[in-house]
C-alpha cells in the first residue's frame, strides 16, 4: 500500500512537471522591455513591471533604456526586445510606415498586450521665470521636448505650433532636461509623460516651479486638432498643484512581438493585471492599468495570448479581426 501511495504521488509530481514544461514551450528564457529615457514614466513604469513578471515567473528580464515609443514599435516589430511600451499615436504612424526610425517601414509585428495608462501633455517652467500661462512664453524659447522620436518629441512641438507658439526645440532625456531647466538653460519643458512624472517631482522639492494648464480655448483646440482626449492633472500630483490642471492625454498600451508563444504572452498579462496594487507601488499612473481599460486599443493587433486573457477575465469582445493571426 505504501508503495502504492509513492508511486501515485509521484505520478502525479511528473505529470504536474510535463504541465509546466508544456505550458512553458517556446519560451524565452530572458527577456527584455523597452521603456525610455531615465528620470521619465516609462523607465519606472517599465522597470517596475518587467522586474515583478521577472521575480513571478521565474525568469531573467528588465527594463532598457530607450528612445520611447516610436523606437519600441520598432524594437518589438523586429524581436529586437519582446516587449515594450507606446502610446497609441505613435502606434499609429508605425503601422502606417511614417515612424521616423524606419520610414516606408509598416511595424506591423507588434502586438497590444495590455493598457497602461493615459499621458497627458504638461508643461513646467520656473517659478523665477514669471511663465504662468502659455500665452507667456516668449518667442525663441528654448524647449526641451524630450528624447528625439518620443510621444513627446513627436506631438508637443505641432500642439505648440498649433497654439502660435515660436521656439527653439531641444532634445535629451528627462532628468538631464530636468536639471537644464533648473541651471538657465531652459526655458519651458514640455512633457508628455505618466504623471506624476519623476524630474518634475524631482524639480519640485529642490526649486518652485510653475504647471502651466492649457486653457478651455487652447485645449478645445488641441482637441480638434490631434488623436488625444481630455485630461485633468489631479491636485494631489504634485505639490505645486493647488487645484486640478487643464490638459489633453494619449493612451499608453503594453506591447508584445507578435510571435512571442501565447502562454507566454499570457502569463505576463496575468501577473500585471490581476494584482493592481502591486502596479500602483510601481506608480501612481498604474491607477489605470486595470483589465476593464482593455478598450482603449483601437489601433493596434491584439496579441492571441493577450486578447485570450481580457476575453477570460475581463469579459472582452475583441473580433477576431483584431487579433493577430485571426
């Protein structure tokens, strides 16, 4: 009988293992996530969850430095990293073949995996500089956009246009623009980031600043005029804020090289969005990395492994004409 009992029980270990190890098929043994330039949203956010997928699922992986959008649509189209971060504008242009990294390119082996959060468009500037509005800006100022390709680089320079703004438009990383702006160098930065954003939070306790809110006519006008949406920057942000801030936001989505192996790409989904949290300890923006904001992609594939996640979970109805490979 004790005989018995071993042998069972240790059939059922073994065929537990065969589970795992098919369940597993395919699968990377590292991997990596591109985020952006140090100081901003994306490397925390990024960071933050490819180290907690890392820890779970038992495998090497982190978060790159990179560019920003437009350069992870294309580091994921290629399988260059299998994961990574954009926003649905630059989403767009990459599979129309305009990103600017590879024009005439369609990046169209980059598959949404799940939605992160909403960028909103702000603007900050020195106290000691008496910017309290747009319209304050003087012409020629220096602005820092952030790195060269980013949602940022890419939509804030047309919005200021748009708004009659004349500058000079400079390029870097966010804590590097961050201490440009405290040194004299800067006039404005103009961001487009998850807030709180971490060089402004920074800039904050170490100098007054100024949060510049578009107004209802600037931000009707932004609104009629790019593929965003309204947003209010809440008062508890930021310290500088004493009430919430007028602006306009871009939905951010994860995502996923279409190849990658479906459980694979399901796991992942699983361990980000079932334990919300643990993604708000990453960052605040992940109030908005919750499984019902599944609908906010209507620009890219869905990757299978992830579009069977929201259909099991979250009760989403995603046409097959919108999953790769339907």
């Amino acid at each position: 009988m004790k005989i018995t009992t071993i042998t069972a029980a240790a059939v059922a270990v073994a065929t537990a293992g065969a589970a795992v190890a098919q369940d597993r098929e395919g699968w990377p043994e590292s991997f990596t996530v591109g985020t952006a330039s140090q100081g901003g949203t994306y490397f925390a956010y990024g960071s933050g969850w490819a180290n907690l997928v890392a820890d779970e699922l038992g495998l090497s992986g982190g978060g790159e430095v990179t560019g920003g959008p437009m350069q992870n649509m294309a580091l994921v189209h290629t399988g260059e990293a299998q994961f990574g971060m954009t926003t649905m504008g630059p989403a767009a242009e990459s599979l129309q073949g305009t990103n600017p990294i590879a024009p005439g390119v369609q990046m169209t082996n980059a598959c949404a995996m799940f939605p992160m959060y909403q960028t909103p468009f702000s603007i900050t500037a020195l106290a000691s500089s008496g910017i309290t509005s747009i319209d304050d800006i003087p012409e020629g100022a220096r602005i820092g956009y952030g790195p060269a390709g980013s949602t940022s680089d890419t939509y804030f320079p047309r919005m200021m246009e748009e708004l009659g703004v004349e500058f000079e438009r400079r390029n870097g990383g966010w804590s590097d623009l961050g201490g440009q702006l405290q040194d004299g160098l800067l006039d404005v930065i103009a961001f487009a980031a998850g807030v709180p954003v971490p060089a402004v939070s920074q800039l904050e306790v170490q100098t007054d600043i100024n949060i510049i809110e578009f107004t209802e006519e600037e931000q009707a006008q932004i609104l009629e005029a790019f593929p965003v949406s309204e947003f209010q920057i809440a008062a508890d942000t930021y310290q500088t804020l004493e009430e919430p801030a007028r602006s306009v936001s871009m939905w951010n989505f994860a995502i996923a090289n279409c190849d990658l192996p479906a459980s694979f790409v399901n796991a992942v989904v699983d361990v980000v969005m079932s334990d919300n949290e643990r993604m708000v300890n990453i960052h605040r923006a992940a109030r908005s990395t919750v499984p019902e904001n599944w609908d906010k992609n209507g620009v890219l594939m869905w990757h299978p492994g992830a579009a069977q996640w929201f259909e099991e979970n979250a009760g989403a109805d995603i046409p097959d004409d919108m999953i790769h490979g339907g």
